[in-house]
C-alpha cells in the first residue's frame, strides 16, 4: 500500500467533525473510515470479523477493541482501499489509540496528524439542543443558526439525544474519554487543535493549513 494522507479527527457531538471528515475526503478521495459503517458491512457480508462483531451486537454490548482493531486491518488489506483515509469515531480511548498505533507499525503506515475539533461548551449546547429535525424531508434545522425560512412547511420534532439532560450526558462522556486521548497525542506531536467555532469553510482551511504543515 503506497503512502498517503492519514488522519484522526477527534471532536465532541456537535463540534462539526462529521461535516469536516467528509469535505477533507472528497478533497483527497480519501476512504472516510466510520468504525459503525464498518461493524455493519462486516456483519453483513458475514466475515470471520464480522460474525465475531454480529454476536456482540446481537446482544446490545460493545464490540471488544481487538475485534474492532482486526476489522480496520481488514479494511486496510482490501486491495482497492485509496491511500488516503480518515478516521472518524475511533479511537475513542486512550486503550483504541494504543492498539491502533500498534496496527499501523505492524502495516509499516504513519499517521498525518490527528485533528481536535475544539468548540466552546456553549457553543456545543446551542448546536446540539437547538438542532430540530424535520419529519418529513429528514433536514436538520438549528433555531439559533440555521433555522427555517417557514417553520410552518416542516413537521419540526426535537430527537431524545438532542434535549439538554442527554446532550450534557454526551458531552460528560466524550470529555471524560477524550481526555487522555488528546494528552496522548499532544506528546506525539501529531495533535492539532482546530477553532471548531468559526464558519465552516474557515474550519476547513485551518484544517488543510495543518495537513500541509504535516505532510
């Protein structure tokens, strides 16, 4: 596999970091490695991996790191897997980050740099519990930033994870997570912390200011 561009995103719910994975990855045609796309196309096709990761989904537990980590190297040994990628929703805990370093010197791959999409708390809670979804078309409004030109035209419902008691749950558990994470990389010298705050566009410049800095 030839060298490329490989990237960690990290990012709290509603940092924007989805919205970022995919822009940097249509930029690259870089593959945009979801760990859930993963488990679901491993079990489906009905892989070694995959039934392995089936059983432990079947039941409503976790999926082992190991069986995560042997997908993802599954992945990465396609024969048409672009040697450009992004991962995105993994590593999630400082044992994810060790076990995936540990993988990518074992397939003789680095990784670019890992990009921390930082957004203010408050900031974070105005996207999150504002954010209201249509029942009809499935759009995504916000009510303080994107809100809709006629309210009246969209079946507008709040979903459970978006209502303030569970995003600050989320949001609980991301930062007790991550954490270590960010520490972990920082002493690397592969983390980049990236003002998640400003427009989108400004957010992929910074973004492409670090991959370049990097390469």
């Amino acid at each position: 596999m030839s060298k490329g561009i490989h990237l960690i995103f990290l990012g709290a719910p509603g940092a924007g970091k989805g919205t970022q994975a995919h822009l940097i990855a249509e930029r690259f045609e870089a593959a945009h490695v979801s760990t859930g796309d993963i488990l679901r196309q491993a079990a489906r096709e009905g892989t070694e991996m995959g039934l392995k990761a089936k059983s432990f989904m079947d039941q409503g537990a976790l999926v082992p790191d190991d069986v995560i980590i042997g997908l993802i190297k599954e992945k990465f040994s396609e024969a048409d897997f672009p040697a450009n990628w992004i991962m995105d929703g993994f590593p999630r805990t400082l044992a994810q980050a060790e076990a995936l370093d540990q993988l990518l010197a074992e397939i003789d791959l680095g990784l670019t740099v890992v990009l921390n999409i930082d957004v203010p708390l408050d900031l974070l809670m105005d996207r999150l519990t504002l954010r209201r979804t249509c029942r009809k078309t499935g759009k995504i409004f916000n009510l303080k930033f994107s809100p809709p030109d006629d309210p009246e035209k969209y079946d507008l419902y709040q979903r459970d994870d978006d209502k303030p008691e569970s995003v600050q749950n989320r949001l609980k558990v991301y930062q007790d997570q991550t954490q270590p994470l960010i520490a972990y990389y920082e002493k690397t010298g592969k983390l980049v912390n990236i003002h998640g705050e400003q427009d989108v566009a400004l957010v992929t410049e910074e973004i492409l200011k670090a991959i370049e800095a990097h390469r």
